[in-house]
C-alpha cells in the first residue's frame, strides 16, 4: 500500500524518465555516428487521420535529452489531422533528438490511438439515447502497465469520462464481495459504514438484484451480462433514479443499440486494451552550413 498517489505530471515524469532509461541504457551508440555539435530540424507528419493525444509526453522526451530543443505544434491536443499533414516541428542538437524520437514518437501514437479509438465510441452514439441525461463513454483500469495515468488522459482528449483511476478512489461492489457480504443489501450498508468519502458503484446481474439495489438506496449501478431487453427492463425500472452502467462485450457494432436502451454510462476495456498505434513518423534534416565540427 502506499500514502498517497501519483499525479499526472508526476505520472508523466516517471513514463518519460522509464522510456529513455529502458531505449538509450548507458549510451547510445548509433547517435555517436553524428558530430557532436551538429544541429538538425525535425519534423512530424502524420500518415493517416487521427485525433492528436500526449503533446507533452513527446515534448517531454525531447528536452530529457535536449533541455534547449525549440517545438512548434501546427496541431492543438485533441484536433484531428488528416494522412501527410504535418504536426510538429523542432530544432535542436542531431545526437540528443536521435536518442529521443523513438520513445517521444512511442507515445505520441500510443496516446492518439487511445484518443482516436474513443471519439470514434463518443460519435458513434451522438443523439442515440432517450435519456434525459444522455449517454458517456467510460474507460476502465484495462490499462497497459505503468501507463494508466497516460492513457486515462487521453480517453479524456478523446471525449470520453474517466471510470475509477485505481481501487483507491471509488468502490465497486463486485459478485464475490456481495456473496461474502451476505447479499447487496448487506454490501451496501458495510460500504457505507466504512466512510471512505468515494464514489460507490454495486454490480448487479439481474432484475432483482437491481431492484434490491435501488431499495437499498445504490446511486451508482452496474448491469453486468444483461441483455439488450433486459438493459431496456432496468431503465424502466430505475425510472432515472441511480446511474446505470454497462459493460462488457461492448464494440462499435454495438454501441447504439446499447445507449439506445436508456443506460447513462458504458464502460470499454478496448480503449486502452487493444491499442493499434496511430501511424506518424519523424523525418529530420541536417541544417544548411552546419557541419557540426
């Protein structure tokens, strides 16, 4: 267990330092190929259309090994470029930026594929939900190791909502925590006892139990495994009293007939489990005169 947790620019800090420290090791040695003092320009160009995520994350990397590295955007965070636009541009000395644009360009595609793949769920429900409240697309912790914080940003950029960042800042009431509670009324009230001052979810796995869920006072409820009719059921039911969610199984072939239904959130592990990374590339270019000796 530990005291406290991790910020996001603290989070970053630690990805970037980890990132070089796993690529570059005690040297790298194909960067000592090029003068000492040689100077180059840089550039990124995108090779297909996304949605633009972790500007900082690359800007980061780059001035780990070149502190006085200039960076210019033509993309803000969170527009979408299309295939041969050009989104960056840099200068700074050719050895440092070498070591630099593989784990710089790592996050740049890692992160807009995050971002990319969850406006796609954002649009695809747009204006599809009878409920008055509308219907979000949430993340969950099905994050690649060390990079939660990462891509939970991104899902952000993307448009979507950020479920639980870890177990240590909201409670969810699973099946096996009710079945050793003796029931989700019981569950409910030894949650409450506990005065965690957190967001409190209960998972349910049929009418009844959201029924004994919604007596028991439940704000927060997830609709595990139920049916297309039976996520229908449970919107009537609840009558928009608690927050129901759904997740599971959830694509793009199926997400509107989801939000369809009347659920106020559903929740996808592919966003940051299934990444395909945003394709970009970096091209630099030694400057004119400079012979770096």
């Amino acid at each position: 267990m530990h005291e406290s947790h991790e910020t996001l620019e603290q989070a970053r800090a630690r990805n970037v330092r980890d990132a070089l420290i796993e690529d570059l090791g005690p040297v790298d040695w194909t960067a000592r190929l090029v003068p000492q003092a040689r100077r180059v320009t840089g550039t990124v160009i995108a090779k297909e259309s996304a949605v633009l995520a972790g500007r900082s994350w690359f800007d980061d990397c780059l001035r780990y090994c070149d502190p006085e590295v200039e960076i210019e955007w033509l993309t803000a965070e969170g527009d979408r470029t299309v295939a041969g636009a050009e989104i960056c541009r840099f200068r700074g000395n050719a050895r440092a930026l070498l070591s630099a644009e593989r784990s710089a360009l790592n996050f740049l595609q890692m992160l807009s594929s995050v971002a990319t793949t969850t406006k796609r769920y954002v649009d695809e429900i747009q204006g599809v939900s009878p409920n008055p409240r509308g219907c979000r697309i949430l993340d969950t912790r099905k994050t690649l190791p060390g990079l939660r914080h990462a891509q939970k940003y991104a899902v952000r950029v993307g448009g979507g909502m950020n479920h639980r960042m870890g177990l240590w800042d909201a409670m969810l009431i699973k099946e096996n925590h009710i079945a050793a509670a003796g029931g989700v009324g019981k569950a409910l009230e030894a949650a409450r006892s506990l005065s965690a001052n957190v967001p409190l979810q209960i998972e349910v796995e049929d009418l009844n139990e959201l029924r004994e869920a919604l007596d028991a006072g439940a704000e927060h409820i997830l609709l595990d495994d139920f049916t297309l009719d039976a996520m229908t059921l449970a919107c009537e039911i609840n009558a928009n009293h608690a927050e129901l969610e759904v997740s599971g199984g959830v694509n793009l072939a199926t997400i509107r007939t989801i939000a369809a239904t009347g659920v106020d959130r559903i929740s996808i592990g592919r966003l940051t489990k299934d990444v395909q990374a945003v394709d970009l590339s970096i091209r630099l270019h030694v400057e004119d005169g400079n012979d770096g000796r």
